[in-house]
C-alpha cells in the first residue's frame, strides 16, 4: 500500500510539476508577444507621427564641397566642337517644334476654328492649366515615322499644374486627321497614364477625336498595348484613386466615347462635344434615318437623359473652368512653403549655357563630367562618394532645388570597378530613400574577347555590372534618367535605360541611342579574313544605319524617350519632374480599399 501510495505521490508531483511549467512558459510567452506587440505598435506610432511632422521639419543641413571646374583652355578644342555640333542640334530642334506647333496644317486649323468653331489644343490647355510653363511629354513623338509625320502623335500629354496641383493632360489634337488615333497615339497615351500611375497623378483627358485611324486598324485594336489599355488602365487608376476626370470638347466617337464614359467625372461642350459609338452616317445607313449629331450624341442628351457627362458647359471656357473646380475637390494638401523654400536655393556657380558645349558631339569629345554635374546641382556642390575608386563612373549627392538627389554618371567606361561602386551607391539611396539620377553616356561597343586575359577581365566586368542592374531594377525609389551623351549597349541598362523603367527618361538633342555607336560597327561583326572587302562594304553600311537611326530625334519619334530637352533646360526639368514626383506625399484618401468608380 506504501508502494502504492508513494508510486501515487510521484505521478501527482510530476503532473503538477508539469502544469506548473506550462502555466509558467505560457505566461512568458504571453508577455513576450505582448512586449513585441506594443514595441512593434509605439514604433509605428513614432514612425507615423515623424511622417506627419515631416512637413513642419527642415532638411539637414549640408554643406557639400563646391565642385570647382571652371572651364579651362585644355578644354577648348574639344568644347568648340561640342558647341558646333549643339547648334546643328538646337537647329533641328527648332525646325521639329515649329513643324509640330503647326499641328495638322492651315486647312485643318481653319476647319477645325472656323467650321466646327473649336479652340485649338493649346489655347485649350492655357485656359485648363495654371499660368506657368508646363512639362511637355515627347512632343516629337509621331515624326519621321514609316507611315508619315504625324504631329504631336495626334495628341498632346503633359503634367501641368491646375490650381497648384500636379496633374498628367491627354489632349487630342483633332486637327491631326480629325484627333484619330494612330499606333504612335495610342503608345504616347498609355505612356502618359504610366507616369501617372508611377507617380500617382491625376489624369485629365481632353477628348477631341475620331477614333481608330483606320488604315491602321490592325496595329491600333488587337493586342495588349494598344487601344483598349486606355480603357483598362482608367478603370485601375480610378481604383487605385488615382483621379480621373474627362472633358468632351469635340468628337467622341468609337473607342473616344469610352474616355468621357470610364472617367470618374465628365464635362461636356454644347454643340461641339459629341459621343456615340457610330455617328450620323452610320445611322443614316443602317436604318436611313437623318438625325444630327447634336441630337445623336450631344451635351444635352448625354446631360440629361443618359447620364454619360456630369457638367454642362456652354462653351469651352466654361468647361475648363469648370474642370478647375472638379480639381478642387481632390483630396491633397500642398505644402505652403515652396515659394519661400525656391528663393533660399543656390545657383550653380556656372552658367547653365556652357552645357552646350559639354554636350558630347560624340564619346572622343567627352568632358570629366564633372563639369556637367557642376552646373545642374545648387551652388555647384556635390559630396562624392568613393571619389578614388572606380573613376570611371562618378557618385555622390547633390541637392537640385532644395531636392537631395543621388547621382550617377558615366564618365568612362563601366569597368568591373565602376559597377561595383554604382551598385553599392544605388543601394545606399535606395536604402535611405533619395530618388537617383543617372546622367548617361556610355562606352561605343561592346567588349571583344581576343585573349585569356581579357575575357577574364570580360567576365569579372560582366558580373559586376549583372549586380549594378539587379541593384537599379530593384531600387525603390524614384529613378529620372538624362542622356547627355551616348545610350549603347549594357551599360545603358545599368544606368538606367527605358527597360529599367525610370519615372522619366529625357535625352539632350546630341544624344545617340543605338545598341552600338555609329562608327563601331565592326565590333558587332566576326573578323573574316577571307571576305575582307565585303566585310568592310558591309560595315560602312550598317555604320550609315547606325548614324541615320541613332539620333535624338529618331528616338523621340518612336517615344523611347519622354522628350529631348535642351541642356540648358535640365536643371529646370529636374526641378519640376522632383516635385511631380514628390506630390503623392501629399495625397491624403489613399489607404481606403481599392475600387473603381462605376457611373452606373
Ligand atoms: N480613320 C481615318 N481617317 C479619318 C477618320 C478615321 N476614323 N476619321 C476622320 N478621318 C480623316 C478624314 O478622312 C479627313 O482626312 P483629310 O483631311 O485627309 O481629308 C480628316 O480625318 C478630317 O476629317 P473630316 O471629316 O474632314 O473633319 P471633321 O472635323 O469634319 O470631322 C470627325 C471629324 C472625326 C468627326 C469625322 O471625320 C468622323 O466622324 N469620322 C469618322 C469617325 C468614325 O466613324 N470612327 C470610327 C473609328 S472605329
């Protein structure tokens, strides 16, 4: 019975011992959830209340060191033919904008003011905008295409600033064949609503067209980048709040009548505003009916009986200003300080003008870049980092009207050295959240592999700059890149290249994009010593291709690019694409579930 009773006692010591234990481990584990719960809550707490208070704070103070690189007489053979080359570019760039300016021609602009008594595109925008300059998207876009010049692309895009606020515009140009979209107008639309949806942006459409341009009805509709995105892309904006409002200032017909119907707000024009899917001739012979296009589709119908529109306007001024005051109501708050903030900023200690002349003609006429960084950045200051490494490529901060920037720019070739140092300094913004700029102009060729020791260096090069692009695709911060030189090969990628999706992509008019420089053609081609002659013939014509192909103008046609700005312009550009890209900081409905306004 002892044995018994003893035998008892144990198991009953040991099953309380146990419950003890848990009871005990479970109370630690309890407090210790707690604790990191309330750490993990107060730190959000605290980083909340620092985003808040983040607007009332002031920047750091910096005082990065002067670059000092005035320009010197070793420079001046080299800069004289920049300068010449700059003007033959500043030339062209003259003569493309005043081709585009005129849009479709005197015919089309006397039909378009007289007969359909219709404000021209630009007068549109300067009563919709703000007065102050706006930031232009790709106005050559549409030149010099296989199927002819079409100005503009047929269509207007920018960002523009209504009642202070940084908004993208679409605007038809109907004097371009009646506003129909070409394969060129559709890629330049959905780019614009890109940059809207990267930078959160609120999307105004003027709509004045006619639809799908018909010949070229099969590179317009079937395929995934064309005319439906526009559609799509609106419906997922909307949902994601991103505004969208439309302005029915001419023809919506076809495809155009879903612009106005899938924006969350529609104006429309008495008696020149019009949407239905088929017009009065379409109507006329399907069912031998006459009926006007006011009475088919115009403002009043779509006011008052389909709903299609929220505002009647009488005129085209009433209708901007009317969608001034749907701006409004927009749920931002802008910072009150950037007047006084823009007139405490420093200059650059150069003038803006002498880019021109460090504007490479091409990669034997290159400056240290330097000298271009010290005339983009305030008071010509830049703090460099690893100054003595890797010198082929030049990093550092700088701030660019009161914005702190990263800067990346080519200054040779990206050796192995080079790439390692720009993935560690593309890391380093990302991880302090500083939007970086890359300042391109990369090597001619590609790298031949001749001997063992150069395809080790070759393959080492190769890693290196794999690692730079991974750092560059992966960076979450904003990206703006300027070739002010050559885009070629990989190393255009690891600065930044159109593939690495930068929020916006300017070229200087003396930029050449090509997979290799004009002139270095035979890297591209094997050395056979037997065809020697027909090699050569077959290189002095892939260089003319190359030449003919490359230009800044060529590019900005097909909309590769967001427009060639001029040198003396960057440090403006860069100041207004900062600020656009800063202003969803201050957008304040943002965190409700995503869903898309649906008219009806
Ligand atoms: N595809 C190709 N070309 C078109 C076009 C289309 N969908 N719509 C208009 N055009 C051309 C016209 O042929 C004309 O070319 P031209 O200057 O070389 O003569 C030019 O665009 C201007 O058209 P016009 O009709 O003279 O101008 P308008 O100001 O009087 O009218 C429209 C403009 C858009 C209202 C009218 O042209 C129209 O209703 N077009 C048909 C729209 C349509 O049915 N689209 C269906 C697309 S799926």
């Amino acid at each position: 019975l002892n044995k018994c009773m003893s035998f008892f006692y144990t198991v009953l010591c040991l099953h309380l011992f146990l419950y003890n234990l848990f009871i005990y481990s479970f109370t630690v584990f309890k407090f210790l959830v707690c604790t990191h719960l309330a750490i993990k809550h107060r730190w959000h707490c605290s980083v909340r209340s620092m985003s808040s208070a983040v607007r009332k704070r002031r920047a750091l103070p910096s005082a990065f060191p002067v670059l000092d690189q005035p320009l010197k007489p070793i420079h001046q053979h080299v800069y004289e033919a920049n300068l010449r080359n700059s003007s033959a570019c500043l030339k062209k760039y003259t003569e493309f904008s005043e081709k585009v300016r005129k849009g479709g021609g005197e015919n089309a602009i006397a039909r378009h003011t007289q007969r359909n008594r219709k404000l021209l595109v630009r007068d549109r925008l300067r009563l919709l905008l703000d007065d102050e300059d706006f930031l232009e998207l790709s106005p050559f876009a549409g030149l010099g295409l296989p199927y002819g010049d079409i100005p503009s692309a047929g269509c207007l895009t920018g960002i523009g600033r209504i009642n202070g606020l940084w908004c993208v515009f679409i605007a038809n140009d109907a004097t371009v064949k009646g506003g129909t979209a070409y394969p060129i107008t559709v890629k330049k639309q959905l780019r614009a609503q890109e940059i809207a949806i990267q930078n959160r942006l609120p999307c105004v459409y003027l709509v004045d067209s006619g639809g799908a341009f018909l010949p070229l009805q099969s590179e317009i509709f079937p395929d995934k980048n064309q005319g439906g995105r526009t559609f799509y892309n609106e419906a997922i904006m909307s949902a994601m709040k991103i505004p969208q409002v439309s302005v029915v200032c001419g023809s919506c017909t076809a495809g155009g009548a879903y612009v106005p119907t899938m924006a969350e707000e529609a104006v429309m024009v008495h008696r020149i505003g019009t949407i239905f899917l088929g017009g009065p001739p379409l109507v006329k012979a399907a069912t031998g009916e006459e009926v006007t296009p006011e009475d088919l589709g115009g403002a009043t119908l779509h006011a008052e009986v389909s709903g299609c529109v929220d505002h009647f306007a009488w005129e085209e001024k009433e209708a901007f200003a009317s969608t001034r005051n749907i701006i409004s109501t927009l749920n931002f708050q802008l910072p009150e300080e950037e007047e006084t903030k823009r007139k405490a900023e420093e200059e650059p200690l150069y003038s803006s003008e002498e880019l021109l002349g460090l504007a490479p003609k091409d990669y034997n006429y290159t400056i240290d870049v330097k000298l271009v960084v010290s005339r983009l950045t305030d008071g010509s200051r830049f703090q460099e980092f690893k100054a003595r490494y890797g010198t082929t490529l030049v990093t550092g901060f700088a701030k660019i009207h009161g914005h702190l920037v990263g800067i990346v720019a080519n200054n040779g070739e990206l050796s192995y050295e080079a790439a390692l140092k720009g993935s560690h300094f593309v890391q380093l913004c990302d991880q302090r959240d500083i939007p970086l700029l890359f300042l391109q102009n990369t090597a001619p060729s590609a790298a031949r592999t001749l001997n063992t020791k150069q395809a080790e260096i070759n393959t080492n090069r190769l890693k290196a700059q794999g690692s730079m692009m991974s750092a560059v695709a992966c960076a979450s911060v904003p990206k703006i890149t300027v070739v002010i030189g050559g885009c070629h090969g990989a190393d255009s990628y690891a600065l930044c290249g159109r593939a690495f999706e930068p929020n916006f992509l300017f070229l200087w008019p003396n930029a050449r994009v090509s997979v290799t420089a004009p002139g270095h053609a035979g890297s591209l081609l094997l050395p056979d010593g037997e065809q020697e002659e027909e090699q050569k013939k077959q290189e002095e014509k892939l260089n003319r291709r190359l030449k003919e192909e490359s230009s800044a103008f060529f590019s900005s046609g097909r909309l590769w690019d967001d427009g060639v700005i001029l040198p003396q312009d960057t440090r403006k550009v860069l100041r207004d694409s900062l600020e656009i890209i800063k202003q969803q900081q201050y957008q304040l409905s943002t965190e409700k579930a995503p869903s898309a306004v649906l008219r009806i």
